[in-house]
C-alpha cells in the first residue's frame, strides 16, 4: 500500500524503532527562542551535556522584543534578563543567534524559511506550538515543550509516537477576495479546535496548489488552532522556485539531488488517510471570529450566533461564556463591531504579501478617527523590503504605525497590547482571553480584513470600501 | 523527574471548555527563566474572582484537577504544566487533552487521565457536592476511584513505564547513541545546515 505524504517523512527519519516503544526521530533542523530555552539550556549544565548539534539549530530573539526604540535598552527587566539569558545561553554552548538589532532577527517562523533552512522533506522543531508553520514546505514541523527542546539539544532525536493523518482537501478556486486566512479559519471552524487532534493534516486539492508559499504557510501555520501538531502541503515547482537562491538552498549538484528527492515527496495515489474532511473553496468568503477560541468564526456577513442554537451543552456554554468575555450580543451583525486596534502582523500574516495586501487597500486612504493601527513585520527582512517598495510610508500617511519586527501584540508579551475592554481586529491567530493583554478582545482575521476594519472602524471587508468617500481625491 | 505510582486527593472541578495554555499561565509569566514560582500565575485571570472555583477555601490544598474537554490547548508553553505542580496539582483529569500540553505533562510527571465525558461528569458533580472528596488515581493499576465510581483509564505501555519509575527520557535515548550516530553518518548531504562546524 502506498503511504502518505506524512508518512514518507516519518519513515525517512527514524533512528530506531522497537515494539512498545515510541519511533525516535531524528531532527534536521532546531530554532530556539528566548521564552521556552532557558530551562532547557540550564537542564543541560546540570548534567554536563551539550549541544549535540549545532549545526541543525539556530535561535534568534521573538517574543520579547520591543518594536519600538530598539537601540535603547529594554525597558522591563524581566524581559531584558530572558533576552540577556538567551545571549548568554548561545554564547556559552556555541548556537548561532540572531538577536535584536541583527538583520536576520525576526519571528522565528518568518527566518527559517526566508533563510533558505526550512526545506522539504525535513523535521523541523521549536519551542513554539506555530512552528507547523513550516510544514507549508512538505516538512515534517512541530512544536514541543521546553523537556523535548532539551532533549534534541542534547540529543538531535525526539522519542515519539506517530500520528495518523487527515487529508484536508479544498476543491474548487477561492473567489477574488478570499485568502488563505479566510479558508484556515473556514476550517478551524468546521472541524473545531479539538478536530485535528492526533493528526498530521495535510492540506491539498486545487485550490491549496494554486497557494504561493506565503500563503501556504499561514495555513499550516494555525494547524494547531485546530488541534493538529503539524500541517504539510506536498512540495511543488512553487515550493522550488521560492527555495531556489535562498541563504541556505542547495546549489549545483545538491540542489538538483534535493529536488530529486522533494519530488518524491507526494502522497501515492493508493495511500490511505485515517480520516479525510473536503472544503468547497469555491464557497468561502471571507471570515472572522467572534468568540474566545480560533474555532468560534463565522463568514463576515454572518451575525453573532446565538449560544442557544448549540445543541452540544458544552459548545453552549463556552459560546456563552465567549460573548459575555467579548462584550457582543447574539443576533448582531459581525459588521457592526466597531474596533479600537488593529494588528497587522505575527508568524501568520507577517510576511511580506501580507503587508502588500494591507497596505494595497490603506494606500490613499486614513485609518478611521479613534482608531490604532499597528503594523509589525514577521522579520527585519521583511521590513527592509517593505521599505524598499515604500509600504512603510503608505501605511504612515494613512496613519497606522509601523513598527519593528517581532511577535508583538499576536501574544502582548512585549509593550504592544491591548488595554483591558479593548477591542481588536488581529491578523494573528489566537483570540484567547486576555491574549493581547489583559481583558483585550480579539477577532481574528486576514490582513485584508484587518485593513478595511482600520478605514472604517468597524469590522469589514475591502468590498465594502467606497472608492468615493474614502480615497483621498486625486491631486489633494 | 518524580515518580508517580498511585495519589487520592481532593479535587477541584473545573466545568470549562477549551481551557487554553494561555488561561492556565498567561504570556507575561513566561518571562521567568526558571521551572519554578509559576503558582502565583495558575489562572491569573479567573482567581481574579473571588468566587472562582480556586479560591473557594475549601479547595485549598486540592490536588486533582477535574476539567472540562480539551484541556491544555494553544501554546506549547511547559510554564503550564509547571504553573499546575508548583501550585500543587498531581494529576489532571478530563475527556481529552491537547496534544501539547499532555506530552509536556507526561514528560514532567503529571498525570494527565483521559476518562470518557460521562465519568468527568460524574466526578465533577461529586467532588461539586462534597468538597471532601477524594479521588484515587492508580497508574499502577490504570484506574481512577472516587465514591460509587471507579473506571480504568488508558495510557501506553512506554509513557507509564517511564512514570512509574521516574525516568529521564534523555538518559534513556543516549542509551541509543551509536544508533544516532548510524543515523547521521548516512544522511544526505544536501540537507540544510546552519553553522559550518
């Protein structure tokens, strides 16, 4: 029987595998951060190891940084020690890092693959549920806790047993105006958070080939929204062409062999998933959430549900639950929340064809009266090529602030975050409570989304924008 | 890391979904650079309240936690597990957990018990009525006792193994190492590196 895309990843990296036991798997690539490493840095001088290899493994500085006066010391100590543990850390045991203030340094998601590292056919780990963001690359790619960090510092293998797997398949072509955010959150919210659990998705069908990379990336990348480890998309000639020049790319001869290989990575036609969910992309449109877990979404032109249309006793309450947190009553259009944040940014749509969408429907236009609109690019990369095509400065004339790169306000670990009450349209991909700072209220959405909300206040779609009363006219 | 053989203690019922990695320990406690002094952070928000379940002062010194579905979902963050043992929880019990956040738990050495919904309900409504209650958790025997309920719960050979004695997972995999090393000798070499070493 032919075996699933998945699965010839899997088998490609087991190192041993014995009845009883969980697989041990080897790991081609580990990028660390600051927040979930240092237990697992100080787990290894207790016992005198170290870093097996750090040529596999790469950190940089995310969740902290400040993304604003970044030459000037961090202002809260606690931060700065975890920053200042890190570096310590990376010099002690010889990993490569790129800190705040170097230009590979951003979200650690948004440098593996724009370095070249992320490659397919490759397992992929990080302290950080978000790294199935990487399985946009046909890589095997999860998050793990701080004990597995230590245990592939020391070790480059992780004891663990396989998953089965669910083909996710959207048919069909997405209308103008619906993006990959859109359909992840379609699906999340047809399968549930709880609905990929124990599974590698793998996403496919026309409407997932037709994806760039970076569009690929942020739907593997909120896999774990749906409770689902990893997320994969087969490697195609898009996969290729984004790879190909990249820092760390094969060249000559080893490119053509990877490529050989990467081919090879496809689910056989024979190959059997445990379990398969199919998505009309034809019918979707563009979507936000209105509750307190990713799952809670609904088309934009939808009203807020009722809790008592939920037959299931638990789903009832937490629908209860989530609009008493939220400030929304049952039966109100989505499109008459009015909004006092918006965050364009973070490992899901932090790239930078997110940060040309957004900025393609602010430019000519202002951010609504009352309005903060905060724009955050996944990586000084990133940034310095928004600059270079002057998006920077579309966004401040429309009077959002653009900032340095960083995580930010998707997790308010760092100064960036909403003020209890505060009501946000996030480009993100947890709406949890409290996620974007104390008693803040999230809906998550696309960067499109994200930028019509900020021109009109409200939440909204760039369909609903009239050219005539918001462009600034011609010659003014 | 501890082992964990058998424990009964009283409980804490816990009736919410979807409790996520970020209620259990929000973000800004993530700052911290050790595994411990995270009890303070264990559901910051809701103690906020002074009628939530946890600062009832007859939960005080609880050690079971009975929750709703999907517990422990979002972040990866380990600060939640250790959030749960410095606070003083043993074992969690709920119809199903977060990939994550049980892996994380496991490795730690608290016991994360899936029972069916209809057992958690039962358990929650016992312990609601009777703050004294007890519940057993048996790993040696694989079974969850409380009054008028007892029901066998399921974990894989190898994960209660290492529980029941207390085993350090790295100790175990290094016990591997030429097969590691037979691993790296064999691949490919147009795999990405990050450091010529």
């Amino acid at each position: 029987m032919g075996r699933t895309l998945a699965e010839k990843v899997w088998d490609d990296h087991v190192v041993r595998r014995a009845e009883g036991e969980p697989d041990l798997l080897f790991i081609d690539l580990h990028l660390l951060h600051e927040v979930t490493s240092p237990q697992a840095f100080d787990g290894l001088r207790q016992n005198g190891r170290k870093v097996r290899r750090l040529d596999l493994t790469i950190a940089t500085e995310d969740h902290n940084t400040p993304t604003l006066d970044i030459d000037k010391p961090i202002a809260d100590p606690v931060s700065r020690v975890q920053l200042e543990t890190l570096r310590k850390n990376c010099a002690d045991f010889g990993v490569r890092l790129h800190p705040l203030g170097d230009v590979e340094q951003g979200v650690v998601h948004v440098v593996g693959p724009q370095l070249g590292l992320t490659q397919p056919g490759t397992t992929v780990v990080c302290g950080d549920s978000h790294t199935s963001t990487h399985g946009a690359f046909g890589a095997l790619a999860f998050g793990i806790g701080t004990s597995q960090v230590e245990h592939v510092l020391a070790t480059q293998t992780l004891p663990l047993a396989r998953p089965q797997t669910m083909a996710i398949t959207v048919d069909g072509e997405l209308p103008d105006g619906v993006t990959a955010k859109d359909l992840i959150l379609a699906i999340i919210a047809k399968i549930g958070t709880g609905g990929g659990q124990g599974y590698i998705l793998e996403y496919r069908g026309p409407a997932i080939e037709k994806l760039s990379m970076e569009a690929r990336m942020t739907i593997c990348n909120m896999s774990i929204e749906a409770g689902a480890r990893a997320g994969m998309i087969a490697p195609d000639e898009t996969t290729f062409e984004y790879l190909k020049g990249r820092p760390h790319a094969p060249e000559g001869a080893e490119w053509d062999a990877a490529v050989e290989y990467w081919k090879t990575l496809r689910t056989d036609d024979d190959a059997v998933f445990d379990a398969e969910v199919v998505i009309d992309g034809a019918a979707l449109s563009p979507f936000v959430t209105w509750g307190t877990n990713p799952g809670q979404g609904a088309p934009l032109s939808a009203d807020v549900p009722d809790p008592a249309s939920y037959e299931d006793a638990s789903e009832r309450l937490a629908a209860e639950k989530a609009l008493e947190y939220m400030g929304l009553e049952a039966g109100q259009s989505l499109r008459s929340i009015k909004v006092d944040t918006v965050f364009v940014g973070s490992c899901t749509n932090g790239r930078i064809e997110d940060l040309r969408a957004a900025a393609e429907i602010v430019e000519g236009r202002k951010v609504a009266d009352g309005v903060r609109m905060l724009v955050v690019p996944g990586s000084v990369r990133v940034g310095l090529q928004a600059v270079s095509e002057g998006l920077d400065v579309v966004f401040k004339e429309a009077g959002a602030e653009w900032r340095h790169a960083g995580c930010s306000m998707c997790l308010g670990m760092n100064p960036d975050q909403l003020a209890p009450g505060e009501r946000s349209a996030s480009t993100s991909n947890r709406n949890f409570e409290g996620r974007q700072g104390k008693g803040g209220r999230t809906h998550l959405v696309s960067p499109q989304v994200a930028a019509a909300t900020a021109v009109l206040g409200h939440l909204a779609s760039p369909a609903d924008l009239s050219d005539a009363d918001t462009r600034t006219p011609a010659g003014v | 890391m501890e082992a964990f053989t058998t424990h009964t203690g009283r409980a804490v019922p816990l009736r919410r979904s979807n409790v996520d990695t970020d209620q259990i320990i929000p973000a800004h406690w993530l700052k911290k650079v050790t595994r411990d002094g995270f009890e303070d952070g264990l559901f910051e928000a809701w103690r906020k309240d002074e009628n939530f379940v946890l600062n009832r002062p007859e939960r005080k010194g609880a050690t079971v936690l009975v929750a709703g579905p999907d517990f422990g979902t979002g972040s990866s963050r380990e600060h939640a597990v250790w959030a749960l043992q410095n606070y003083g929880f043993k074992t969690v019990i709920s119809s199903r957990f977060a990939d994550i956040f049980r892996g994380n738990s496991l490795k730690n050495g608290l016991l994360t018990v899936v029972l069916e919904q209809k057992i958690v309900d039962a358990l929650q409504v016992l312990t609601e009525n009777d703050p004294e209650a007890e519940i057993t958790v048996d790993l040696e025997d694989r079974e969850v006792r409380a009054e008028g309920i007892t029901a066998s719960f399921d974990l894989d050979e190898n994960a209660r193994w290492r529980l029941l004695n207390g085993l350090d997972d790295i100790s175990i995999t290094l016990q591997n190492e030429d097969q590691i090393a037979a691993y790296e000798a064999k691949r490919p070499s147009h795999k990405p590196w990050t450091l010529k070493v």
